[in-house]
C-alpha cells in the first residue's frame, strides 16, 4: 500500500497506542500532520484518552516526565513540536535522559521517544528551521532516527515506541510528510542501526539522510539521464547508530563520495561522513570527497534568501560533477 | 508528636547519627584528597531526609539534588555502596560512572540524585504518573534546594503535578542558600510553600531541623497522596552546616550565623527530646559509638574497594547496543 510520510508517522503512534498499554502520549498536537494523517490519528487519541496527556507549553518538564515514566516501568512518547523547540527541553533530553543509564551504572534506562519535526520548511526562519541532529549526534545515549521516507518513518517510530530500550530522538522533516512510499503490511524492518541502499550504482556514492534522500534520488536520476553516470544512494536512517559499515562499502564499490546533508556544514553530519572516509575510506577514494550542506548561517526568512541555501538535487548534482570530474587530482595511497 | 513508640525515635537518632559521621567521611577524606570531584554534604539537614524517608516503602520513588548522600542514606541503601561510588570504585551504587551528585540505587526507589539543580522535578512527575497507572500505589518524592525554585522546571513541575493529580511529595530543603547566595538576596519570595498556591497544590512550611516535626508532616502528607488526594509540598526550614560543596571558604556566612545555627542542631534537639523523656545518656551514647563503627568499617572497607577497569569505560552507554555492523 502506498503511504504518505505523515501517515506513516499517524499509523505508528496508533498502532502502537493499541499494542502496549503502558505507552503514554504526552502531548498530541503533531504538528505538520496533514488532514489524511490527523484522521488516522484521531481514533486512537480517543479510545486511548486516558494515556494521553494535555501538556502545557512546558518542554522541560512534559520531557522530563517522559523520562520519568520510562525509568519507572512506563514507555512514553513526548511530543516536542517544531525541532527548534527542543532546545527548551535540552537539559532534560540531554543531559538527563541520554545520561540515566550511564551515571546509574546500568540500573536504569528510559525508554522514552521524543518526537520532533525539524528541518528548513520554507519560510520558518532561523527560529524554525533547525536541523537537530547534529547536535543531538554528540550526545552519547541517545538513538537519533532521521527517516528518509514513509516506510521507514512507520517501521523506526514504531520500533523506538514498541520496542527500543533506550531514548531516542525522532525526527521528522516538515517536507517529508508528504512523500509517499510503499509498505508492505506485516513485512519486517530492516533493523535500526542499518543504512538503505535506495538505489545501487557504480560511478558515485551519495550519502543521504532525512530530506536529503529524496532530492539525492532526484539528483541520481538526472545524473544517470543528463549525465551517463551510475549513482548509488544511500539512506543513513539513524545518525546514531550510525552505520559506518554500510557508507564504507559502497564507496568501496564506487569510489567517489558525495554527502548531502542538511546540517550545517561545520560539524554536521555530512563532516562525520568525511571524518569515516578519511580514517577508514581513504584507499577506495578516487577523487575528494565533496560535503553538499548547508552554509553557516542562520536559515533566513525570505524565501528567495532561504533558497539560497536549501540543499537542492540541483546542488547535489553539481557536487556530484565537481567529484566525478576530479579523479586525475587524486594521489591514491601507495 | 511526643507519643511517637521509643523504637522509632531510637531509629531516628540512629539514622541521624549515621547521616552525620557518614558526612565527616566524606568531608575528612575530601580534605585528603581521596575524594574525586566536589561532594555536596547535607551536614545539618539530616533531620528532613530522616523524617520523610520514614514514610516511604523499599518501592515509593526517590529523586534526590546533588546534595544527595543523607537521602540516600535515610531510604535504606548500603552505605558501604553508597560510599564506594562516592569515591568512584566498582563496587559503588552505580559502578563508579555516577559519583557523589548521582547516586542511583533502583532496587531500593532511589531512582536518582542529578547534578543539575532543578533537574530532577520533572522527572519525579513522571515516575509518579507511572505509578499512578500502574495502580501500585508507590507515591515519588522529589527533594530539592530553595535554589530549584529559581528554575522554571519547578514551576512546570508544580502546574503538571497540579493538572495530572500525581501521587508525589514535593519536599524542598530551605537551608537559605543557593549555592553561594541567601535567600534574600536571589528572591523576593520569603517562603518556598507559597509557590504551591497559585496551582493549588497543598504546602506548608515547617521546622526541618526537627525530625519529629518533620515526621508529623510527612506522615500526613504522605498519607494524604496515598490516599489519591494528589500532590503536596513540604517546605522544610534548614540549615546547611557546611559549604555548598567540600572547600567552600564560606566567605558568605557570619561566625554569629554559623553558631547560631549550631543551636538548631538537629541531633542535638532529638537527643534532648529523649533525655527529657527520661532515657539513659549511655544509651544514646551506646547507639552514636555503634554507628560510627560501623560507618567506619563500610568506609575502610570502601576504601580499600578496587577502582573499576578502564576497559569497561564503555559499558553502559546504551542499554540495547544496536549492531551497525553489515552483514557479510
């Protein structure tokens, strides 16, 4: 069946309210989610009332009680809104809930889930539009999931309700709840912890994440068509676990690596990627690695200053050329 | 007050007793240099973890601040633990990755102490709401400083509790200090309790250098959240005998101040309450000489504990470690 992204994420929350009776809502405004999604939610907030918590505009303390509930036997999903605004719960998400299992020496753990919906969503200027995950990268104890489509934005939300032992971070994009995907009912995920291979190709890796893939699938497309190149994509779905492995091995295959990141290009995700291949890739590489992201500045309002930096198939393209031209530069390792 | 069975009131000196010498452990090998990090000493408010913890069952829920070590102590946990991980060996409550400021000891409700002031209130609501669900009737109790009311999690915290009806005591020491500075000098709110009002929450504020005093209350109190009547808080009025944290030159106290204080002693007014009820000085004396022998045995004993293997730095990280490894 063919699911949109925000059903994906509607279905998740539904159908694990129904599977455990120990899963608690605190907050149930989620945010972004399109008439369609809303009315596959909308049952299950009502028959499920009782474990759904009017919250306040309290982001401290609605995280801070998710992990509470967690560490005393509960499971709790905290609907943090918009992603910037997990910024007023961080001391919580981070510097407890990310911390609790350690410090106790392994005594507790929280397994809560803290829903976010971040990312530039055209015109929701610098206080609207971050990209959490970078941050939340360098926060060892935390699982951050960044699904790259309907499928896995289903299988992961599900997976971090249901099942996982650990806190994890959830993270929607605004212009992801619309892309539509395929699920097979009943079919297994692949695990958390595993990149995608969305497409396979020879000629060039592209390592995506979140928004990033379908505009990097867009940007294989047109280098395939307009170009002549093979191009393999893959999905990181997680940015922690992250599966080094997985980017290893194709650019083993390939040889060339572009990653399209969303972050900021300091210290974003896409300079973890680098830091991988330049430790542990340098003899696959032919050519430079190139870093499609996003430039260090504040997003903008104005949509023509925001475009200017949105991270476009158009770009990645363009990354793409600049790697492929640029293998007689290369000085391979002897 | 005065009717309370002798048994009780000997396990409180006792308890006292054990807080205190357990501190001048802390402070004496502090001074050492034995002990890693800056330990918070709750020297002085002893009597406020004693007389609320009095109520608690093994499974009721404790958040504790960073001053942590007496409530820790009052709910039940091995000092011999207890001191092992505020001196980081292996043997410690949490294998030595928490330390004085985060000591954890699940099996016994001591969900945990946090570092961060303020940090533990909202997690306290949580634990409270799990088992108001659960139907177990454990209640949480959240102790905190008078410097957490400067915080707006507490003020969340207050306003959740309030709206869910959550079977949790909130129980703030008031030793008239945050951190470094009075009261007065960082709020215009005289007393703690009038911070529940406004979210309808039950408070009041009492003498918590009595133990008897705070018995009383929290007994109430406690029995009043069991009973689903929902969230209470106890402002206990205290004083901190030391510093902030071990090595605070205190520069913010008077000598008149401090030995003012001393008179509130809060051991020393419930070894007066028994010594007017007609018990023996040796008696008391038998119960404080038995106590520091054994605190002093579980020290030793911490002392000589191993330190933890640096090979295991990353154990623990995750309690469900995800494999990223590609299949072959």
């Amino acid at each position: 069946m063919k699911i949109s992204f925000a059903q994906g994420v509607a279905m998740a929350i539904s159908e694990s309210l129904a599977a455990d009776s120990r899963l608690l809502l605190i907050g149930n405004g989620f945010v972004g989610l399109n008439m369609e999604a809303r009315a596959l939610l909308e049952p299950a907030l009502r028959e499920f009332a009782d474990r759904i918590l009017v919250a306040p505009v309290s982001e401290l303390a609605l995280a801070g009680a998710g992990i509470g509930a967690a560490m005393a036997g509960q499971r709790a999903a905290v609907d943090l809104s918009t992603g910037s605004f997990i910024f007023q719960a961080f001391a919580q998400v981070v510097n407890e809930a990310a911390n609790v299992h350690y410090m106790s020496g392994g005594q507790t753990t929280a397994p809560v889930t803290f829903c976010s919906l971040a990312g530039m969503r055209s015109a929701g200027a610098a206080q609207h539009s971050h990209r959490i995950q970078a941050m939340l990268g360098q926060v060892p104890g935390l699982q951050v999931l960044v699904p790259g489509g309907a499928d896995d934005a289903y299988h992961m939300l599900k997976w971090a309700l249901l099942q996982s032992q650990n806190p994890t971070v959830f993270i929607s994009h605004a212009l992801l709840l619309g892309e539509t995907g395929e699920l097979t009912p009943g079919a297994p995920m692949l695990p958390v912890g595993k990149a995608r291979i969305r497409r396979e190709g020879r000629d060039l890796s592209i390592i995506a994440s979140s928004i990033t893939v379908p505009r990097a699938l867009e940007a294989a497309q047109s280098l395939e068509r307009d170009h002549g190149f093979s191009v393999e994509v893959v999905d990181l779905r997680s940015i922690a676990p992250l599966d080094r492995d997985t980017v290893l091995k194709s650019v083993a295959k390939t040889g060339r690596a572009v990653i399209a990141d969303e972050c900021h290009r300091s210290f974003g995700v896409a300079a973890e990627i680098a830091a991988t291949l330049a430790e542990e890739g340098l003899a696959y590489l032919k050519a430079p690695v190139c870093r499609v992201a996003v430039p260090d500045v504040p997003v903008p309002f104005s949509p023509p200053l925001e475009a200017e930096l949105t991270v476009t198939a158009d770009k990645i393209v363009a990354g793409a050329l600049k790697v492929l031209n640029a293998g007689s530069t290369m000085r391979r390792p002897v | 007050m005065t009717d309370l069975a002798l048994d009780k009131l000997y396990g409180f000196y006792e308890q006292l007793w054990r807080i205190r010498l357990f501190e001048g452990h802390v402070q004496r090998l502090a001074a050492k240099g034995e002990v890693p990090g800056f330990p918070h000493l709750s020297t002085g408010q002893e009597a406020v973890a004693v007389g609320v913890c009095a109520h608690l069952a093994a499974n009721d829920y404790v958040f504790s601040s960073h001053r942590a070590h007496g409530h820790v102590l009052a709910k039940g946990s091995d000092p011999y633990a207890t001191f092992a991980e505020i001196i980081g060996r292996q043997d410690g409550l949490c294998r030595g990755r928490g330390g004085s400021m985060h000591l954890v000891d699940a099996a016994n409700g001591v969900m945990g102490a946090t570092g961060v002031v303020a940090g533990n209130l909202s997690l306290a609501a949580g634990a409270a709401w799990a088992a108001q669900a659960l139907g177990d009737g454990r209640i949480a109790v959240v102790f905190f400083g008078d410097g957490a009311t400067g915080a707006g999690v507490f003020h969340e915290t207050l306003n959740l509790a309030s709206l869910w009806q959550l079977p949790l005591l909130f129980v703030c020491e008031n030793n008239g200090y945050a951190e470094f500075t009075s009261r007065e000098e960082h709020s215009k709110v005289a007393k703690v309790s009038a911070f529940a009002a406004p979210y309808h929450l039950p408070a009041e504020t009492i003498d918590g250098n009595d133990v008897l005093v705070v018995n009383a209350a929290a007994a109430a109190a406690v029995r009043s959240i069991r009973s689903g009547a929902g969230p209470r808080l106890l402002e206990c009025m205290t004083y901190r005998m030391a510093g902030h944290y071990v090595g605070d030159a205190q520069r913010y106290r008077s000598k008149e101040e401090l030995a003012a204080m001393k008179e509130k002693d809060p051991i020393d007014r419930l070894r007066a309450h028994l010594t007017q009820r007609g018990e023996p000085a040796a008696e008391l004396e038998a119960i404080e000489k038995r106590v520091a022998s054994e605190v002093q045995a579980a020290v030793e004993r911490a002392r000589q504990a191993a330190r933890p293997d640096p090979a295991t730095v990353l154990d623990y990280v995750y309690s469900q470690p995800l494999s990223t490894t590609a299949e072959a």
